[in-house]
C-alpha cells in the first residue's frame, strides 16, 4: 500500500477513534461542568444562573483537601515500592514458585479494596477489631492498632492498588531485553546497581505511567476510605463529595465544583509524564530476538520468596481468612463460642434474587467491558505513540480526564447527559457499559503505552517498506509484541469492571443491579457479617471467571505455536 494510502487509512480509523472518545468523555463532562458553575436552582436543568460560588466556596474545606493529597501520596508511594519490587523478583530473579507467585500477585487487585477495607475494620478497628480484642485480652489498656487514622487507610489502599502497580510494570520488565542487566553485570556492578541504575530507567515509562494512574486512583479512592474513615469522621474528597450528594437536599453543584478541582491536577501529572519521557530512548525491542533469562541470586532467592509472601499474606490470605472467620458467626468476636458459628448469612445471601441478578450484570459487564475495552483502548494508545496525526496529544487529555474526576462525580455527570439522550438508556445494562468503558479508558491506554514505547519503529517500518498495509501491520506486527500488554489491560478492565462503584451506584437502575453497589447497600443497613459473606462470595466469583479466562488463554497460546 502506498504512503498516502497508509495514512488516509490511519487519518479515518484516528478520526473514527477521537469522534468515539469524545462522545463518551465530553458529553458528560460538559454536564459536569455546568452543574459545577451551576448558582442557581439545582433541582433545574438547564441551569438558571452561572458562576463561581461553588469553587470559591471549596477553601472552607481545605482540611479535606490535605487529608486527600496525604492519604493519595503515602498510597502511592507504598503502592509503587510494592509493584517494582514484586515485579523485579518474578521477572528478573529465579526466586522459588516464581509462576506461582507471579500469578498470585495479581490477586489483591480483584480482592478489592472494599473487600480490603472491610476485612481491615474487623482486624484494626480501635474498639472492636480482633487484634486490639487479643491485645486487651492480654492485658492492654488503649488500642494497639487503628486502622482509621490517614495511614491506616492509606496502608488499605496501597496493599490493594499495589497489585496495580505490578501488573503494569512487570508487562514492561517482561517486554526488556535481559542482555542491557547482563552487560552492567559483567563490568562489575553489583546486583542493586545493576536494578537501579540499569532495570528501573529503562523501566522508566511503565513506572512513570503506573504512578500517574495510581496516584489518581487514590484520589478518587472510595471505598477504603468511606468504610475505614467514615466512623472517624476523617473524610477524603470522594467521601465529602458522597456525603453532599447523598444528604438532604443535594448539594450537587459543589459535589461537581470538588470533583472539577481535581482536573488540573490530572493534567498536571499528564503534562509532567510527558515532560519527562519526551526526547528520551526507552527502546528495548528490536528485531533481534531475545529469550528472557533470570538472575540467579543464591541464597538471597529465598529471602525475596519472604518478600512476596508477605505481601499476599497481608493483602489477600489475612482479609480473606478475616472475612471467612467473621462469616460463619452470629455475631464476630475473635473468640467465639460453638453455639456462635453459624451458615445463615452464606443462605440469606443465595436467597436474594438480587444478589443472584446482581452477579449476573457485573460479570456479564465485565467481560464486554474489557474486550471492547483492549481494542479501544490499544489502538487510542498507538495513535498517541507511534502516529502524527494532528491532535494526538490533546487526544491524551481527553482521555485521561475521567481519571482525574471521582466516579461518582463523573456518574453524575452521565446521569444527567443520557437522562436527555433521545434514546432511553438511563437504568439500563447499557448505560452501565458506556460508563465503565469511559472510566477505564485512562487504565487500558496507560497499561498498552507503557510497552508500545519500547517497540522499535523499525520492525512497523520493515513491514511497511516490504508492502504491508496498516491494518495488516497492526495485526500481524504490532499486537503479537504488545500481546503482554494487552492481557494485562485486559485482566486490569475487567477486574475493575467487576469491582467498580462510583459509576454504577448512581447509574444502575431496577433491573439492572451489580453487585459492589449491593454489597455497600449492606454494609450500611444489615449486618458486618452478611456483608462479609456477600464479599466473599463476589471474590470467589471473580476468582472462578478469571480462571477460565487464563486456561482459555494458555490453550490459545498453545494451539498458535
């Protein structure tokens, strides 16, 4: 195919594609927006006046403002040295179960961070959690642990989100030719040395891109923080802005004007990500083949071994055991009797039609979520990487933008835009959709970029210069190399899908039901214990789905070979 012919085909599927995001991005927003300059009625659409009320009003809560920005940077920052760690060990050392492990780290992302920040609360709670129950058995006065203080939801957030952190960065340690940490090796450097001044910047994009999209999922963190922070009254944006939405009356122009606020920081952190991977080389696949081989690091395998265990054990194999333990009782104390231990809540839940219902939608949702998601989202990532059309930059703005606002912010912005919509989607499946097709757009185009960024264009180039067009290039080309990438924006689309609640618990409608939603419904008017067990029973849900999907990937990957 000519060059001309190349790029008109590229000029129509990029146009094609912009025209797709702006509609799920800007039709909302511009809702958004006018709810936040909104001074009149609220209870009015159209607004019957503009202005800035709502935003000069928002220095009253500067308090919240600094508990958000804390609790968002100490998460990250502890994500972040959970992700590259866990993924230097299992990518790039011969650490004992390394396969094991490797699939194992992945699962503190679809346990939850409600499920987390559940489980957490009965362990740390500072009057009725297990460890201060034992700790006051033993003879302690005052609580040892409390988990509803700014770290102890930030320690929440980041054992969860952590998962995150790896699954994205170890896509980009996987796609890294091993021979650049061999050569540091054999000039002298010691094995430290070698990660830190060789792995990490080459590294570099996956890390820069897990930290801009971390960062700003703890900003617009829910759950955690309404769960463990709530009875403390210690509130974060998204909990301040649930508690205007939800009291009487609304308050949802200020609701608006606090989610607003945080776009600039999103641009921010976008504008600095580019700033500091412009110009710089972080080329590490070329057409030279190459067979990943891992470190051997003696003795010191078994200590990494520790490292990881540790880490499941406190984000997957202690909440779990917690919540299985609080599940089976009448009432959870950490020393029941016989006569407490009870099956009832694990029957009261598969007695409900809704849960059942609610089950249906969230797996259903989450698997048309992530596989329209990966295709959307792959080629977004390549137009912002590899082609020159006119406004690719602006287009990663566009799409980052509902990362930068909490979802339930950006719910209502949807709710009020297909409210209007001629076609009558409002409490349906599909609107459902659209909205998690929205929200995840920034985490599909952060996960695929991070490796598109390290193809060598040569190897696109060669099949050009041999008469390949562009869609045969992408197919047989480009989406083999980004094939780590695109699993793991899969997996990440459709846990996320599963496991969303700012976008469905204003958005789904009667016959329309998903579960997180269901489960927060609980935990607000029934019992600690059927919410435990409610929990549980979506993980295990999930667990058995993404099962299928990874034995269904491996036959798949046999019978191409």
């Amino acid at each position: 195919m000519p060059r001309s012919e190349s790029s008109s085909a590229q000029l129509i599927v990029g146009g094609a594609v912009a025209l797709v995001v702006a509609a799920l991005v800007l039709y909302p927003v511009f809702y958004l927006f006018q709810a936040a300059f909104d001074v009149g009625d609220p209870n009015v659409r159209p607004p019957t006046a503009y202005g800035l009320d709502n935003f000069l009003t928002l220095p009253k809560y500067w308090e919240i403002m600094v508990n958000t920005l804390v609790v968002a940077s100490a998460a990250t920052v502890m994500a972040l040295v959970f992700g590259f760690i866990a993924a230097w060990i299992l990518t790039r050392t011969n650490v004992p179960m390394r396969g094991t492990l490797e699939q194992l780290m992945a699962v503190p992302y679809y346990v939850t961070p409600l499920l987390g920040a559940l489980a957490w609360s009965l362990l740390g709670a500072p009057e009725s959690g297990f460890i201060n129950q034992l700790w006051r058995a033993m003879g302690g006065k005052e609580a040892l642990f409390d988990i509803s203080g700014p770290l102890g939801i930030a320690w929440v957030m980041a054992l969860f989100e952590g998962a995150v952190a790896f699954v994205m960065i170890s896509a980009v340690m996987k796609s890294m030719d091993p021979a650049l940490e061999e050569a540091s090796q054999v000039m002298g450097a010691g094995r430290l040395r070698t990660m830190l001044r060789v792995t990490l910047p080459l590294v570099a994009p996956g890390v820069l891109g897990a930290a801009v999209y971390v960062f700003a999922e703890m900003l617009g963190s829910f759950s955690a923080a309404l769960v463990l922070g709530s009875p403390n009254r210690f509130y974060v944006l998204t909990t301040a802005i649930y508690q205007l939405v939800s009291q009487y009356p609304p308050r949802m122009p200020l609701a608006a004007a606090m989610g607003v606020s945080l776009f600039a920081i999103m641009f921010g952190l976008v504008f600095l990500y580019r700033r500091l991977t412009l110009n710089r080389s972080f080329t590490t696949i070329s057409g030279k083949a190459f067979r990943p081989r891992p470190m051997d690091v003696g003795p010191l395998r078994w200590v990494l071994f520790a490292v990881c265990a540790v880490y499941l054990f406190l984000s997957v194999f202690l909440p779990m055991a917690t919540l299985m333990f609080a599940s089976v009782q009448r009432l959870a104390t950490v020393m029941p009797t016989l006569s407490n231990l009870t099956l009832e809540h694990y029957t009261t839940a598969f007695s409900l039609n809704a849960v059942r219902s609610a089950m249906g939608n969230s797996l259903w949702l989450g698997f048309w979520t992530a596989t329209i998601g990966i295709v959307l989202t792959g080629l977004i990532a390549w137009f912002i990487q590899r082609s020159k059309l006119p406004g690719r930059h602006f287009l990663e703005y566009i799409v980052m933008f509902p990362q930068a606002v909490p979802r339930l912010v950006f719910a209502f912005g949807m709710m009020w835009a297909w409210l209007v919509f001629p076609i009558p989607i409002y409490g349906t499946l599909w609107l459902l959709l659209i909205a998690y097709l929205t929200v995840f757009l920034p985490l599909g185009v952060r996960t695929i970029s991070g490796v598109i960024v390290q193809l060598d264009r040569s190897l696109e180039e060669c099949g050009e210069v041999c008469g390949a067009n562009w869609f045969y290039r992408i197919r047989t080309i480009t989406a083999p190399l980004l094939r780590p990438g695109l699993v793991a924006a899969w997996f990440l689309i459709f846990v996320a899908s599963v496991r969303e609640l700012g976008a469905s618990i204003l958005l789904m409608g009667p016959n329309s039901k998903v579960l997180t939603p269901a489960i927060v419904e609980s935990f607000f008017s029934s019992s600690s214990e059927l919410t435990a067990a409610m929990a549980l029973i979506q993980t295990v849900v999930v667990g058995a789905a993404m099962l299928l999907f990874l034995i269904s990937t491996r036959r798949l990957s046999r019978i191409e070979s």
